[in-house]
C-alpha cells in the first residue's frame, strides 16, 4: 500500500496534489459525516480552485476516483491542512 502524508497551510498545494492523482477522471467526494445521510458528490470536471473549510464549516473532506485505486483524505484543523494518499488494493480491501 502507497501512502502520502502531508502538512500545509496551503489549499492550492492539496488542490495541485488531488488534480494529479485523480488525472481527469471522475471522482466522488465525500465530506465530513454528511455523507453518511446524504451521499458522496460524484465530480466530472476539475475542482475549484477556491475551497474554504471555515466558510463551508467543513473538517474533512475525501476523495475516491471512480476506479476506487486509492482514496485521498483531507483534515483541516486551525488553519492547517493535513492530507494523506493511500492506494486501494484487494489485499486492502480483504483486511478490513
């Protein structure tokens, strides 16, 4: 299993990271606990370039492309951002 973990204060660095893992194909979006009421957002174009965690009272946010290879989690915490990548595999997936 690959994994990334990073720490920024920077939204633009994690939106740079997402566009190059994802590489222009569709994804879900999944966010905070909503999601286990509401669903997860199925994105088909590019994110936003503009994302604020304080204005959309957001604290995690994760992404999972549709061939599910990999998920990316997103944490935001007092104006820092963690984020981490860790592929899928069947092994993964058996495990849990």
């Amino acid at each position: 299993m690959a994994r990334v973990k990073e720490n920024t204060f920077d939204y633009q660095e994690v939106a740079n990271f997402i566009r190059a893992k994802v590489h222009k194909q569709p994804y879900y979006v999944f966010i905070d606990e909503e999601w286990k009421y509401f669903g997860a957002y199925r994105v088909l174009d590019d994110l936003s370039d503009i994302y604020r965690f304080d204005d959309l009272v957001s604290d995690e946010i994760r992404i999972v492309p549709d061939d599910v290879s990999f998920h990316i989690q997103i944490d935001y915490d007092f104006d820092e951002i963690t984020y981490e990548y860790k592929t899928i595999t069947r092994s993964n997936i058996d495990t849990q």
